[in-house]
C-alpha cells in the first residue's frame, strides 16, 4: 500500500512541475544562463547542469568553467536581456544532498524554483531538482517572445 501512494505522489509531484513549467511560458525563453553556482562542488554542479539542460534541449549560455559555452553574452541577448531566465543553483550538504534550482527572469523575479535532495549523489540531487524541465518538451518560440 505504501509503494503504491508513493507511486501516486511521485506521479503527481512529476505533473504538477510539468505543468509548472509550461505556465511560466518557458518556450518563450530563447536561453537559459547559467549564472550563480553556490556551494562546495561548484563545479560539478556547474557541469551537471550544463550537461543536463542540453540534452533537454535548451539553449545554455554558460560563461565559466567547466564547459564553458560562450566567451560572452550572444549578441541578441545584450540587445534584450529578456530573452532569457537566469539559472542560480545552491547546494546543502547536511547530512543528504539538497540543490536548490531557480529560473529568475532579468528582472530578478523567481519564475520557477525546484528542490531535490539525496543522501547518496549530488547529482541525484541535481537531476531531481531539474528533472522537471529536463522532463518538458522545449521548443523555443520566437512568436510568444517579450520585447525589451
């Protein structure tokens, strides 16, 4: 009984972060920058995200190390800074793993924040707090893009 409303948990957590994602209007949202990296393993969460949000199919615009994407801000998104959110990640270690993921746009405004957490792996912990939008269909559309 207990694995079944775990199963039934897990699945609703999973659609309510789907839909989460899609009312934010992500596919409006030409990039992802990866901008503050807070903890012990920034690089690892660095490349993790990186990595993860590619195969996803987001346009990452990643700055430093590791896996450096860019050597500065694509020209279109210095002309119009809201054509991207703005990824800041921290890491707890105590005693488990927890990674807090949020998508902020140029305005600072928290458009979605995630948490995952485990007591084995950092990048468990890293996977379930983006699992979300690792798990939603991006596709950027040009059309429902906000102007400056």
């Amino acid at each position: 009984m207990k694995l079944i409303i775990t199963s039934l948990l897990f699945l609703f957590y999973n659609t309510s972060n789907s839909q989460s994602v899609r009312s934010i209007e992500i596919d409006s949202y030409k990039y992802i920058v990866i901008d503050e990296i807070i903890g012990k393993h920034t690089g690892e969460m660095r490349r993790f995200l990186v990595k993860n949000l590619k195969k996803g199919g987001y346009n990452i615009v990643n700055l430093k190390a590791p896996l450096k994407s860019h050597d500065s801000l694509p020209e279109d998104l210095i002309e119009n800074p809201d054509l991207a959110l703005y990824l800041v990640a921290s890491e707890e270690n105590r005693p488990c793993y927890k990674v807090t993921t949020s998508l902020l746009d140029y305005q600072g405004r928290g458009k979605l924040i995630r948490e995952g957490s485990n007591c084995g792996l950092l990048s468990s912990a890293i996977k379930n707090s983006i699992a979300s939008l690792i798990s939603y269909n991006y596709k950027y559309s040009p059309t429902n893009n906000r102007s400056k």
